[in-house]
C-alpha cells in the first residue's frame, strides 16, 4: 500500500473575470437605449418607434443585473439569451484575435452569478465533469469505468482527484465525449455541476445545459488540445468547499491506494 499523498490545499476561489463580457452584454443595450432615449427627444414625429426601441433595448439589458434566487428562478431563459450573445460575437472576436478571452469572459461572467447564488445557501446535490484528456495520453488505467483504476503515480491530475473525490464523496464524471456528460447530467439532475475543460466546450456546454447552474474551470493545454491537459486542482477544491454542502463523515477510514504506474 502506498502512503497518502497530501491534496493540495484549496484555498479560497480566485477571484472571476467576465467584465469584458458584461461589459458588451449590459453596456452595449444600456447604450442603445439612451440613444433611443435621445432619439425620442429630438425627433419627435417619431418618438413612439424611438420609446418602443428603448423598451426593448432596456429589456435586453435587463436579465445581466439578476441575481441570487431571481436568477436561478429564470436561469434556463436567461442563459439561452447570455449564449445568443457569447456566440453571435464569437466570430468577431476571433477576427480581432480575442476568441478565447471572449470566451473565458463569458465563462468568469457565468461563475460571478453561480457564486452568488450559492452564497447563502450551498448546493446538497453537485455533479464534478471532467473530460478524459487530463489523464496522460500514455496510461493504461481504465478511470472511464473505475476512477479507483487510476495509480495515483502523480503524473498528471486524476490521482488528486480520485483522492478528493473518496475522500469526499463526491458525485463525478470523467468523459471522453461531451454528449455522454450532457445526457448524465439530465438524468442526475444535480443542483449544481462543476465543469472542467477547454474553453469552446465550456460555452457548449453552459449552451446546452442552460437549465443547470454550472461552475466552470478551464483547462491548460500545455501540449495543444486534448493531449496531456492539465487544469488547477485547488480551484476545483475550493469550489466544492465553497459551493457544496459537506458530505465527508468525520473519522471516516481513509481510502488504499492501489500500486502501480502510469
């Protein structure tokens, strides 16, 4: 038997991005309806297309500023409209060379409001989805049926994992392809996923699962897109401290670690 390696300490969650997002998402409707406004002003044989065009805009602009139990009360409209816009402005972005900032903006955005949801109250029934390229592309281990297959030779991040996940009790998936995760998220139904991968199945994946809130946390491709990837096992860590309810037992017996190597 092997000893138990330490986990990593989680610490608290990093602080999220999303302003760039939120700025176009909230700013650009805000800016139309003042212009609207200024229309309606100037321009007064038609100042009830003018006003009609504020109201939709301030309408549109509406759904960024809920929160808490609002946005969880709405959350599947309101994600299906914050989606329409990451992906109409994704091809922009790209040509200005800022897809993945984009992107990952939407994505901070996202985790912003997730957080604030479970402030008050945690999530008792979360799913963790992790895809399959974090394992080493040169192990052997079958983790896709027993994640206890894994040789914790610390490699790569499924062993820390694996370790948090026992120890734990935590509910978790890994996957090698996203229409699997999306199909066992519906039938788990969980209160709240958290996500892990590349930054482009992060927005498909909060876009066909708007009904679920989801944290998400973005891969690292040191070698280029699924092979060998890696992500921060803190922030995993500290996001289900911060926002699951406990389900570890105190004194509960510690889990054998199984020899091997990748």
């Amino acid at each position: 038997m092997k000893e138990l390696r330490a986990l990593p300490s989680p610490g608290p969650l990093p602080e999220e991005g999303g302003a760039l997002f939120l700025w176009v998402r909230r700013g650009l409707p805000l800016t139309l309806a003042g212009a609207a406004l200024a229309g309606a002003i100037y321009h007064g044989a038609g100042r009830g297309w003018w006003m009609l065009a504020g109201v939709g805009a301030l309408a549109a602009a509406w759904p960024s500023f809920l929160r808490g139990e609002a946005f969880i009360r709405n959350r599947a409209a309101i994600m299906r409209q914050d989606s329409l816009w990451a992906n109409a402005l994704r091809p922009l972005a790209r040509r200005l060379g800022l897809e993945d900032a984009w992107i990952l903006s939407f994505c901070g955005y996202n985790n912003r409001r997730v957080r604030a949801t479970f402030a008050g109250r945690r999530a008792r029934r979360a799913l963790i989805l992790l895809p399959h390229c974090i394992q080493m592309a040169r192990c052997k281990a079958g983790i896709l049926d027993d994640l206890e297959a894994c040789y914790d030779c610390g490699l790569c991040p499924v062993g820390d994992y694996m370790n948090a996940a026992l120890l734990n009790r935590w509910e978790g998936r890994i996957f090698n392809r996203s229409h699997k995760a999306y199909r066992d998220a519906r039938e788990y139904r969980p209160d709240l996923i958290v996500a892990v991968s590349c930054s482009d199945r992060l927005l498909k994946g909060l876009t066909r699962l708007p009904e679920i809130p989801s944290y998400v946390i973005p891969l690292t491709l040191p070698h280029g897109m699924c092979v060998d990837t890696d992500f921060s096992v803190p922030h995993l860590l500290a996001a289900m401290e911060t926002l699951v309810d406990p389900r570890r037992s105190p004194g509960e017996v510690l889990p054998l670690r199984r020899e091997g190597i990748a």
